[in-house]
C-alpha cells in the first residue's frame, strides 16, 4: 500500500500546507484550549479534540496518521519520533512510507545545513487516536509527557477527510465531504476559532438545512 500516493491522490499537494485552514478554502478550524492554567488548558484541548474526532472517525476501524518531522541531514530523525510514539503505547506497524521533502533555503534554520520534511505515514486503529492527539497537542508544554517532536495529521482517506491538530491552541479539519464537515460545524458550532468564524459562516451558513 503506497499511503504517500492515497493521500496526494485525496488532498493533492496542498496536505501538508501551512497554515492548512487558509490553504484548503472550504473547511474548519476549531478552538481547543481555553483559560485556565496549562493542565486545564490542555484537558480542555483533549477533550474537544477526541470529541470531533469521535465524529470524524466514527465506524471505522483503521485511519492513516502521518507524522511530519523537521530534519537536517540526518534522514533518520523520524526514529526518535516513533520512540516517543512508542512510550504513549503506540506501536506503528513494520509497514512504513517513509519519504522527504527538501524545505526551501529561506525557511532553513541555519544557512549552511540543508533542511528537510521527514513524512512517516502508517495504518493504524482507531484506538490508538486519543495517544496520537495527546502527543500533538503535548508538544509545547515542555511539562507534560509523553510528547512527540512532530507535527501529526489524521486522514480519513475512504470520507476524503483530514485533521491536523496544530497544537492545543487549535485543529484544522478539511477535505472534499462537505456534508461531513456541515455536520461538524453545526454540531460543535460553539467550538469555532471566533477569529476565522466568519469565512466558515459565508461557506456552511448557506448550506444549513
């Protein structure tokens, strides 16, 4: 199973784009965490997050998750990733794609080492998405372990769906199902990003039923 070509196949180059909201015109993007102090904050995220989710991925058993890694010239920093992974009890199949990306000079950190995107996909079960969310929306609270170094993306690939929990200010949710994500954004309208709500409100507004 060639998971890199599924999921340019569902969403095309614009996957791993940033910021994902403004780069897929047509999709969602939630508020997770709250006021409150860094555990109430990061519970709250926890909470929205897996509820969405739930929504999502309800009825399926397996998703492909994607772990996105930035790297110098050592193409194997994906293993610590999938160390950290491991610690959340999460054990990714043998079975990997595994593939980069050269970033752009300008993006680089440091001017004389080139710069890369490591992308590890894998099928996983449906279980294993409550770890998988808690390691990227645990990625900048240095406090609260375990935590992957990575960014995490969720396909739906059969509902032509993806999620990107960006980290636990917000989550991104696009794709082609636009009566999926209607769904989505009348049932947790309340949890919108105010900041983006009114692009959401001129696309689902009028599709309200």
């Amino acid at each position: 199973m060639n998971l890199r070509a599924e999921i340019e196949n569902a969403f095309g180059p614009q996957a791993f784009a940033r910021p994902l909201f403004y780069s897929w015109p047509g999709g969602l993007r939630f508020e997770l965490s709250e006021t409150g102090g860094m555990i109430e904050q990061f519970l709250t995220a926890m909470r929205k997050s897996i509820t969405i989710c739930g929504d999502i991925f309800q009825g399926d058993a397996s998703f492909v998750a994607c772990l996105r890694i930035h790297s110098g010239r050592n193409r194997f920093a994906h293993r610590s990733t999938l160390r950290a992974l491991k610690s959340a009890g999460i054990d990714t199949p043998s079975a990997l794609c595994i593939w980069s990306e050269g970033i752009d000079n300008e993006e680089w950190f440091s001017e004389e080492e080139p710069e890369y995107w490591v992308n590890v996909a894998f099928e996983a079960s449906v279980a294993s998405i409550q770890a998988l969310l808690w390691c990227a929306l645990a990625k900048d609270f240095g406090a609260i372990q375990p935590r992957a170094n990575c960014a995490v993306y969720l396909f739906n690939l059969p509902k032509r769906v993806m999620v990107f929990p960006y980290d636990d200010r917000g989550m991104d949710v696009v794709g082609a199902n636009t009566e999926l994500l209607l769904q989505l954004y009348q049932r947790h309208h309340a949890w919108l990003l105010d900041h983006d709500r009114a692009a959401m409100e001129a696309t689902f507004g009028r599709l309200k039923r």
